[in-house]
C-alpha cells in the first residue's frame, strides 16, 4: 500500500467496536509519531496513552458540553439526549491525547511564535495515518475542555493540548458520513501556481 493508498483509505470513525487495540499496533502508531518532523528536531510532543476505562471515562468528561442541534445535524453520534448535552466521546478504545511542551519548542526569532501546535499536529496526523495502515479507525478530535483535561488528567503546567486522536476498529455497521468524508476540492480551488489568483469583485 504506497502513502496516497493509504490517505484514501482513512476516513473519519465515530463508531468503534468495542475490541482492545493491539499492543503491538499501539506501539507502531506511537513509533509513527516518534519519527515524524518537528522544528530543529526539538520533539515537543507530549502523548498521553489512554486506554483503561478509568481514562476513558475522563475523557468522556471533559468532551461533554451543552445541547445543540447544529452538532447533532453534524454528527448524530454526538448526541446525548439522556443527559441533555453533546457529546464527543465516540466509546473508542484508544485514546492519544496529543500535547506539546512549551519548553522544548523552537521559537521563530523574528515573530516569537512557538512550534509546538505544529509540531504537535505533525505527529498526530503521521500517527492517525498510521493506524489506518493497520486498519484501524480514527477519528480527529480538537472540540473538548482542555482545563478541565489538564485537570482530570493531571496534566504538567507546560504541556499544552493541541487535540486528540480516538482509535479503534470500526464498528460492523460503520459507514462513512457521506456529507464529512470521501469529498475533496478540485485542486485547482487550493493549489495556486506561482501567483495568488485576483479575487472576483
């Protein structure tokens, strides 16, 4: 499977069978991340493994918000009805809390702005890419509380969450959301050659 096999092959999961992921594929995804780019080979990436039910539930916690529609338009996974909020916290089994260190970040001279977010996504898009090479599903998660995270989890006062990655095996019934997945831009509506094209008046 060459690499552009494997980015049509990921898609967005929010219904996971309730299986363990491998120790073994866990291994290969964090192995992943380890090897991706960062500025100045500074590695600032800080990942949290959750996977037992006792983190799981604090993930569940700190992905919970107010009832709204326009989410549950979205994503009917979301909904949760029975304690009248959203929630968005799909029932994965794996759980990778991406972070970055704010000390071990390059720092651009000129701007003073920090690596780490990119850095951090950097990682975390070579370890969802990962798991879909071992066919495993993903899910891209960036809408949560992250003080109430930092709290639950004990996070250190440098690390800074940048987003999650939820993991698992797609459940038996799962289909891809017609309306989130499998559609893309003509290139020539993102790549410009050269110019930035005049904008119509």
């Amino acid at each position: 499977m060459d690499f552009m096999d494997i980015s049509r092959k990921r898609v967005t999961v929010r219904q996971f069978a309730q299986k363990p992921v491998e120790e073994e594929k866990v291994l290969k995804i964090l192995e992943a991340g380890r090897w991706s780019p960062t500025a100045v080979n500074g590695q600032p990436q800080r990942i949290l493994v959750l996977n037992t039910p006792e983190s799981l539930a604090k993930v569940r916690a700190f992905c919970a918000f107010g009832y709204d529609q326009k989410y549950v338009d979205l994503a009917k996974e979301c909904d949760d009805k029975t304690r009248s909020q959203v929630n968005f916290y799909y029932g994965a089994p794996l759980v990778l809390l991406v972070s970055y260190d704010s000390t071990a970040c390059w720092v651009h001279p000129q701007s003073g702005q920090s690596s780490g977010a990119t850095d951090a996504t950097i990682v975390a898009t070579h370890m969802m890419l990962e798991a879909a090479s071992l066919d495993l599903g993903t899910v891209w998660i960036s809408y949560f509380d992250a003080s109430k995270a930092r709290e639950l989890l004990r996070l250190p006062d440098t690390w800074q969450p940048v987003c999650m990655l939820y993991i698992g095996y797609p459940a038996e019934d799962f289909k891809p959301n017609p309306n989130l997945s499998g559609r893309r831009k003509p290139l020539s509506e993102t790549c410009f050659f050269n110019a930035v094209p005049e904008m119509e008046k």
